[in-house]
C-alpha cells in the first residue's frame, strides 16, 4: 500500500515538474535591455565581512559589463535569538 501511495506522488510530482519545464519556454525578444540607473544591491550583512567584499568584487565586475555604476549598501537585519 506504502509502494503505490509513493509511487503515485513521485508520478505525480514528475508530471507537475515536466508541465512546469513546458511552460517555461524563452519568450521572443523584443530588444537589448540594458540598464539606464545606478543599480543598489543590499547586502544584509555588515560592512567588511566575506559577503560584503564579494558582492564588491561582483559590482565592479558587473560595473564593466553594464556600464552602470553599482552601489553597495550594507543593511543588518534584526535576528531574534532566543535566550535560554
């Protein structure tokens, strides 16, 4: 009973993931795109950490390719711990 109750839902979830692949097909472009504005990118973490120094290193590099200026803001977000 265990064996077709699970072989039905792993049919079922195939059939949901082959449906969803079809219509994700590319649509036709209309045009290049590029961006106009400088692009903000938040990085929720403090400045000078690991995160902070990649997401540097992907502006300035995302910086040449676009040719946009790219700005970096460090936001903490609260984090509740709780307390034992």
């Amino acid at each position: 009973m265990k064996k077709n109750v699970f072989s039905g839902l792993l049919v079922l979830v195939l059939l949901v993931g082959v449906v969803g692949l079809l219509g994700a097909t590319p649509q036709e472009e209309t045009g290049e795109w590029s961006p106009q504005r400088t692009i903000t990118t938040i990085v929720p973490w403090g400045a000078g950490g690991v995160s902070d120094q990649s997401a540097r290193v992907l502006a300035s590099e995302m910086e040449t390719v676009l040719g946009v200026k790219i700005a970096i803001v460090n936001q903490r977000f609260y984090r509740h711990e709780s307390r034992v």
